[in-house]
C-alpha cells in the first residue's frame, strides 16, 4: 500500500530514536562560534556524552597531540587540540557513532556511510571557506545530510521493508521509492529535521534542493556547494552507492556557489589530504 506524506508526528518518533550527539554536535558547533567562550563552556558540552568524552581525551594522549606528560581530564584534552580542532573532532566522533549500522534497506554499510559523512564533511568546509561563507556550517550539513536516510531507514524497519529494498538503479528512482514507501524523501526529511531540532533557517533550503541546486528559489550559494561536496565524495571514491550518477559540476553550479572553475579540483586535493588525517586520529582513538 503506497505511504501517505510523512506526518510530523512519524518524522518525531524516527527522531526520537537517533542517539544524542547531533544535538551535541549542534550546541557545540554555535558555541564555538562565540568569540568570548570558554573552555569550561565547551567541557560542559563534550561531557554529556560519557563515549565521546573519553574519545576526545584519547586523541589528545595521541601522537599526534601529545606533548610532555599524558593528559588526565577534559579540560586539558581541549586545550591542548583547540576550539578550531574540536569541532571536526567532535563531529567525526559523533557520525562514526550515529551511522554505525549503516542503511541495510539501502545496502549502504556503516563504514560507508560514515567515510562519506565525513569526506563531505571536509569538502563543504573547504569549499564554503573557499566561498566566502561560514566552514562550520559547511562541515555540520556535510556531516549530518546523511541523518534523513537514516531516519527513512527507521521507518522502514518499522514497515517491515526488507534489506536492499531502497537500492535501485539511479537516485532520482531511490528518491521515488522514498517517496511511495515512506513518505518524504531523504533531503525533506533531514530538512525537516534541522527545522524540529531548530538549526538556524539558513542551512534548511541547502538541505531540501541539494540534489537539484537550481530549483532552490533562494538560490543559496550553500545549496550548490553542498551539491559540490557530494561530486568531491563521489570523485574520492567516497560517494553513496545509491548516487553514483547525482552529482555534476557545471557552470551553473559554479555560478550560483560563487566559485572559480578550479577551485573544485584544488578542493578535492585539500579533501583528500585533510580527510585522511583526520580519518587516522579518529580510528586511532
């Protein structure tokens, strides 16, 4: 029987039922934001999430950080990496915890999913500095877009809807599926997530139009880079299985990010680079 639209009711349960670190990773990324906050401020954050915290201070004691004697609480660990670090830190902590077990009803694996999150996390941070626009929210929609298959993926367990059942050949018929099946694709869902969970209005109509940039009516600059950093996944061999043909670079798309015909070739290196270590810090700890 074809779903009816995704009411907001069966979009707060799916959401109900995802772990915490999103809204920490939220809180923390506004935060840093703040020129006069502190580091106890920042403490506060990370330390409601006992796994993360411990996490945190282990890339701290790492090779990579690690300076004199082993460092033994938080407020340390946080000093020592840096407001800047923490939050791509935190971030990477966060997705490698929420997309663990994958999208089964999509065939997508949980070390794919997050190795995407996290390669477009990094592309988008490149490119909206790139852009003349804010790296942190490029890094947290890059980071968290995958969150609407995963709510998608919750409602199909609650349907019965059997592994493989979202993959098909191309997204635009994945994106049917979403819509017959469940309601409301993987880009309205997360959007309408992002509203619930009130994220500023900025980072909504980038996460709704992605896939199609040039029917954003606002025209966000953000929507096409975010659109971009799929491509940089994609090229990286990072991309989703279910959108190996969705992404595209051409000078519309260009336009409407703000962005030189070769800036998305030198992002795609600075990617490769900046995702790889930050990958090894993370499986280090």
């Amino acid at each position: 029987m074809p779903a009816g639209p995704l009411s907001d009711q069966r979009l707060a349960a799916a959401a109900a039922k995802l772990p915490t670190g999103p809204r920490i990773f939220q809180q923390l990324s506004a935060a840093i934001k703040n020129p006069d906050v502190s580091t106890p401020e920042i403490v506060g954050l990370v330390r409601t999430d006992p796994t993360l915290s411990a996490k945190i201070l282990r890339i701290a004691n790492s090779a990579v950080y690690a300076r004199g004697e082993p460092l033994g609480t938080l407020d340390q660990a946080i000093d020592r990496i840096g407001f800047s670090q923490i939050n791509q830190l935190v971030g990477g902590v966060v997705s490698s915890q929420l997309f663990t077990s994958g999208l089964p009803v999509y065939g997508i694996s949980g070390d794919e999913l997050w190795e995407h999150s996290l390669t477009a996390a990094t592309a988008l941070s490149h490119l909206a500095d790139a852009a003349g626009e804010d790296p942190r929210n490029g890094y947290t929609l890059g980071l968290l877009r995958p969150i609407g298959r995963l709510l998608l993926q919750r409602l199909a367990i609650d349907q019965f809807c059997p592994p493989f059942s979202g993959r098909h050949a191309t997204s635009a018929l994945v994106e049917a599926w979403e819509v017959a099946t469940l309601g409301a694709t993987h880009a309205e869902a997360v959007e309408r997530l992002f509203r619930m969970w009130e994220f500023a209005p900025t980072l909504l109509n980038p996460l709704r139009f992605h896939m199609s940039p040039g029917d954003d009516p606002e025209r966000s600059r953000m929507t096409a880079l975010l659109h971009l950093a799929g491509w940089i996944s994609a090229e990286l061999g990072k991309g989703l299985s279910i959108e190996r043909e969705a992404w595209s670079v051409n000078d519309a798309l260009l336009l409407q990010a703000g962005l030189a015909a070769d800036v998305p070739q030198v992002v795609l290196e600075r990617t490769r680079r900046s995702t790889e270590r930050l990958q090894g810090l993370l499986k280090a700890a």
